[in-house]
C-alpha cells in the first residue's frame, strides 16, 4: 500500500481524496498556488507546498512542478482527482516513468479515449451501439457531404479533442454543412489544439446517461449501474441523480454487460464512466468515455454503498478488486446539486467572501465542499462551491429531502446557483421525471455566445 499521495487537486475533490486516504492509514501531500494558502485542502493535508501563482496553467496545471512537489515529499503516488491534470495521457507518461504512480488508468488508455472519434470506433467494434456516423475524423468536404448525405440530417459536428459538448455544431441541411464543419475545426484547433471534428447523426430529446465502472490491473471489471445527467446548462451538469429514471433491472444489467465486456477488452484499470446518450425509445448510444473520478460519483456512492475514491487508490496500488458484481446491490435513490458561486441572472462567477454559511445536515444528506465562513472565494478556478447530496428510499423521498436540505442551506455574501435548484427540482416536468431539457435552445444558446466570443 502507499505510504503518502500526493492530491493534484484544489477545492472539494481535494477534500474528498484526503479523507479516503485519512480513512486508509495513508499520508497525504497538498499542493496550492498563491491564491489557495488558505484552503482547507491546505489545513487538511499531513504536508502542504505552495507550487506557483494563482493561475492554473501556473500552478496546478505545471507538470514539472507537480512531479517536483511528489520527488519533494517523497509522495509515492499522485491522485489527480477531476480536471487539471486528470486526463492529461502526457501527465500519466511522465508518472509512469517517474517512481510516482499515477491513481488512475494507463497514459494508453486515457490516450484512447482523449480521442472521441477512435474511442467511439473502438467501443462500437467491442460492442457498444454507437449513433450513425464518420468512422472517424473527416478529413475533406467530400467526405464530409457523403456521410452527412448518408445518415440524412440533421447531424451534429463535434471536436475529436473535445469531450462534454464543447464546441459541437448542429446542422440541418446540406447548405450549411461545410460553413459549420469550417467554423468547427476553427473553433476546435483554438480551444484544444486539434482541428480534426467527426459527424454523428443528431439525436432530439436525447437523455444523457452514465455507467460507472471500476476495473483491476489484472483484467478484472464490475460496472456500479449508472447515473442519470440531462439536467445541464451550456454542457454544465446542473442535478444528477442514480438510478435514471429511465433505467429497469434488465436494461441495467444488459447494458451493464456489455459495458465491463468492453472495458475488458480494452485492458482498462481503475475508475471510469462511459457516456451514453438515450433516445426516445431507450436506445442506448455510447458518447464518450471518462476516465476519471467523476463529479457526480457521490450519487453512486450512495446507492452502492462503495467508496470509490477508496477503491481506486486500493486498485492503483495492485489490489485485485475490492467487489464481484454480485456483491453490488443498489439500494433508494440519490439526488446530487451542484451549487456554483454565480450570478443568477448574467451566470456569470460571483467569487469574493462568503460572510454567513450554514450547510443542512441530517438522515440521507451529503456535502462534499471546501468552503467555510469567511472564506474568500478566489477568481481563478471554478465556481462549485459545494455538492449537496442526498438519499432517500424512493425518488420522491430524495425530492422532498433535498428541497428542504437547499431550503437550510445558508450561504451569504456571494450569489449562488441554490434557487436555480430548488425552482427545477420544484417543475413538475423534473417531479415527473420527464427530464430530456430543451435541447436546441440550450444548442443555440450556445452557439450564440461563441458567436460572440469569436
Ligand atoms: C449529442 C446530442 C444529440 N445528438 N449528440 C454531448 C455532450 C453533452 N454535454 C451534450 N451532448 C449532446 N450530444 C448527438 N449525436 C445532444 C447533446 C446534448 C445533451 C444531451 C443530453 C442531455 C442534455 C444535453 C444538452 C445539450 C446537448
């Protein structure tokens, strides 16, 4: 087992990371930039190094710093935790030929799945449904007419490199395919250094469900049933929730299946989540595969009872997996809102002191945050200032706790996303379960405000 691990993350996941390896005896090393000296992750942390200024790129985005920090304390592992440096396959290289040992998947297999074209290709040949569409990036117009010709419009264009929506394209005729898909690979080349975009048939009223995995270095694999995420704004997951309303044991269980056959096949270790997107009839489409610990992981930690954050330091460690599926029982429901410091109105971050905070507490709810009173809230990084979660019997039970947790739910001095919460959770299109959103408003929101970025 690991003796110290360093925690490549800022804010809750920080936190949360901390506490699984207070739990496992293990000892842990914080980093923070200039603007973090007083986070909790910080306080909480056996050793804490102060690794640069306040902006990311500076601090917890520089690779040599980081591997410093780990050399530094003698960390003999880093957890990446969400964002940052998570998914960087060049990050996981540079560990793997290090002494530290990255807790998470192989650099080949984050590599994989960086690329959504490839990996749609290789989990739709290891036998997961994928929607119609270009075998892999599109190369020239020609290309591009003849598959968007043969799986008929609309279609959506989206970024190889991209990954949670950014920077996809809607298109609904011929006459503006090759203005898009330019404007497209533009967009693409700018924000992820990669031009190259695939075309996939578009899908309306789609749902967007999740199946979380978890898979040993000895070929072993369990899926933790899935999470149901089609609460966003502008590709933000807003509410997510466990099971999906959608979801019956036999579906689960088939999907299930095909899902740990697959990630089998590809040698996948530690945690990971593939994305689906579900139409109308229940149709299951892989999207996209995360591999990472999640955000929204806490709902599934409260329906399986499993700590994952756990069993992936047990699993980079070389532990065999820690459960079989049969031992994995899913029990009541469980509801996560993501509370963001913002403006309700403009959504724009509204960062500065938080001067009154009481956080709900009692049966069936969960906080993971780091926030506190009179923490000043820095600009830099993102706005989650905490996840409430909550769990209840049924959905309805789930419903009912979590409007009455966000009703006593105190936070003064910054304007946050809670009323945004409880005015959704309160629609009877959400109380019903009926919860596809409005998809091409949420498209074209997004599309004018790259317009006006650009
Ligand atoms: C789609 C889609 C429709 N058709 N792909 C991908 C990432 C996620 N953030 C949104 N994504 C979508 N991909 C095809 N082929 C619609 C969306 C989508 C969406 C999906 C589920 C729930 C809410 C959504 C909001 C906007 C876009």
């Amino acid at each position: 087992m690991f003796r110290k691990i360093l925690v490549a993350n800022r804010g809750e996941i920080a936190l949360r990371v901390i506490l699984s390896c207070k739990e496992l005896g293990i000892k842990t090393v914080a980093i923070f930039s200039e603007a973090d000296r007083h986070a909790l992750h910080v306080r909480f942390a056996d050793e804490a190094i102060c690794i640069g200024p306040p902006k990311s790129a500076d601090s917890y985005l520089n690779i040599p710093s980081v591997i410093s920090a780990a050399e530094l304390s003698n960390a003999d592992a880093i957890h990446p935790g969400y964002g940052f440096l998570s998914e960087s396959a060049y990050f996981a290289e540079v560990c793997e030929a290090s002494r530290v040992k990255f807790i998470g998947p192989s650099s080949a297999a984050i590599r994989l799945m960086g690329d959504k074209a490839r990996a749609r290709g290789e989990m739709n040949r290891l036998g997961l449904p994928v929607l119609p569409g270009s075998a892999d990036a599109v190369h020239t117009d020609k290309e591009a007419v003849a598959t968007a010709e043969a799986i008929g419009y609309p279609v959506i264009i989206k970024a190889v490199a991209g990954g949670g929506g950014r920077g996809m394209r809607v298109v609904n005729s011929r006459s503006e395919l090759l203005a898009s898909l330019e404007t497209a690979q533009a967009e693409a080349a700018n924000a992820f250094g990669v031009p190259h975009c695939y075309i996939e048939k578009f899908i309306e009223r789609a749902r967007h469900v999740e199946f979380q995995i978890m898979a040993d270095e000895y070929g072993n694999a369990i899926h933790l049933g899935e999470r149901e995420c089609s609460i966003q704004r502008r590709h933000q997951k807003l509410i997510e929730e466990a099971p999906s309303v959608i979801m019956t044991p036999e579906l689960r269980e088939e999907i299930g299946n095909r899902v740990v056959n697959a990630i089998k096949d590809v040698g996948y270790s530690n945690v990971g989540t593939l994305e689906f997107l579900v139409d109308e009839r229940k149709n299951f489409y892989f999207m996209e595969m995360n591999t990472r610990i999640q955000v929204e992981h806490p709902v599934t930690e409260l329906t399986t009872g499993i700590d994952l954050v756990r069993d992936q330091i047990l699993i980079a460690a070389g532990e065999r997996l820690p459960h079989r599926q049969d031992d994995v029982h899913f029990r009541g429901h469980a509801i996560e809102c993501r509370i963001n410091a913002e403006d309700p109105v403009t959504h724009k971050p509204s960062p500065g002191k938080i001067t009154s905070w009481h956080a709900p507490g009692g049966p069936g709810v969960r906080i993971d945050t780091a926030a506190y009173a009179e923490y000043v809230i820095p600009p830099y990084y993102d706005s989650l200032i905490a996840k409430l979660i909550v769990h209840g019997s049924t959905r309805d039970e789930a419903i009912r706790r979590m409007d009455r947790a966000l009703d006593m739910f105190v936070v003064e001095g910054v304007k946050t996303t809670v009323p945004l919460h409880r005015r959704i959770l309160r629609s009877p299109e959400f109380q019903k379960g009926d919860i596809y959103t409005k998809l091409l408003e949420h498209l074209q929101d997004n599309r004018a405000r790259a317009v006006e970025m650009a």
